[in-house]
C-alpha cells in the first residue's frame, strides 16, 4: 500500500473477499444434501475412539449473505473413561454461534467507525442486528481487544507464511505503519491501547488479502492454527 496524505481505509475494496465462509472455499467440510456441514478432524494423541458426533448451528457468510447451517464435529471418547471431546473446526469459536469470519467483520464495524456503536455501517448490506445484537457486538469487542496483541501476532505469522511467493517484501504492503484514523481514536475507549492494536491487527488481515488476492475466511483460517495464546481462542 502507498502512503497518502490521508489514510486509506484499510476495509476499501474487500467486499468481494469477505462474502463467503470457510466451507464455501476450501474443503475443510463435506456437505450433505441438506445443507449440514461434517468435520471430521484428526483423532487426538492417545488412542481415542470415534465417539460419533457433536452438533452446532453455526452463522456463516455465502454470497455475502448471512445464513444458519448445522456443523457436525467429530466426538472422540478416550478408552477406559467417559471422558470425550471433539474435532474443532478452524472458523468455530468456543461458545460463539458465529463463524470467525462474521464474528471479525462485524467487530471492524465499530472499532472502524467513527460515529459510534448505534450508527456504524457494517462491510455488507445484509449484516443487520438480526445477526447479532448492538450488546453481543460490544461483548465481542471487549473480549477481542483483551487479546489483541496475540490476534496481531497470529494475523503477521499467517500473512508471513501466505505470501512467501510473493516477490516483494511483506513491509511494502504496510509502508508507513497502520494506525486508525484520528475521528476514530478522538472517540472514547475503554482501552485505546487494546482498541488500536485490534483495529491495526485487522487492517493488516484485510490489507494482505487484497494485496495477495485471497479470501480473508482461509487467511483468518491460517492465523488460527499459528495462534499460540490459548486453545479457546478469540476471535480468530
């Protein structure tokens, strides 16, 4: 990206790159004829035994719109116990019935805006409170911004391994650094340390999608398998 004399809106141009979830563009879930996702994921260490399955109504992203599907996870039972778990797919979040990629987009939409929580505008049209109320968005955020530094660090390591083709240096893309827009950070936050780090982390997410022509669901995807703060991540 090319400095400016004002900043460019990091979100400028990634419409067509936020419009499908995960199981629209990989093959990370085999769909049966009603629409159900299945995941299959790797048996655990241990000598664990298919245990069959743990079912969660998830909201995904297809075509831009926002839909509910049913993701069947596979159960694993260790041998000798009653303990159990179960495969975890890379855009399903712990307790969050939203996909990574709704849960992402919809927090840029307040920590972008510079007219508050009530009036923001949201990347795509068809996102409304129906999918996620104004409180379950400011819930979202309080609890992404406790973690930004971690999601900015697992965000790098995925656009470090995706653009290793790429012929020129990762730091072009970010010349000049990141840093929100001053009718942003003029608003009130209750961490503005946490509050930049999690806009700046997001920025880069949707700057190298654009800059390396990838959706953002695989790069979201990529940022989860590197993160290394804990296994219940959030919100990647």
């Amino acid at each position: 990206m090319h400095e400016t004399d004002e900043p460019t809106d990091p979100a400028a141009g990634i419409e067509e790159l936020i419009r499908d979830s995960l199981f629209v563009l990989t093959g990370v879930y085999s769909k049966d004829a009603d629409g159900g996702l299945w995941f299959f994921g790797q048996r655990p260490a241990g000598g664990w035994h298919v245990h069959g399955w743990c079912d969660k109504t998830l909201v995904v992203l297809e075509g831009g719109l926002p839909r509910r599907v049913v993701v069947h996870k596979r159960r694993w039972l260790l041998p000798g116990t009653t303990t159990t778990c179960h495969s975890r797919p890379p855009d399903d979040l712990h307790l969050v019935r939203f996909c990574t990629l709704m849960v992402v987009v919809r927090i840029w939409a307040w920590v972008s805006s510079a007219v508050g929580l009530h009036n923001r505008r949201e990347l795509l049209e068809e996102i409304d409170d129906t999918w996620g109320s104004d409180r379950t968005v400011q819930r979202w955020t309080a609890r992404a911004m406790g973690s930004a530094l971690e999601v900015q660090q697992a965000i790098r390591a995925a656009i470090l391994e995706l653009r290793r083709r790429e012929p020129r240096p990762e730091e072009d893309w970010f010349r000049g650094g990141l840093s929100p827009p001053s009718v942003v950070t003029r608003r009130r936050w209750n961490s503005p340390t946490g509050h930049q780090t999690l806009w700046r982390a997001i920025a880069m997410l949707f700057v190298a999608a654009k800059e390396l022509g990838t959706h953002v669901a695989p790069l979201l995807a990529e940022a989860r398998r590197r993160w290394h703060a804990r296994q219940d991540s959030f919100p990647i």
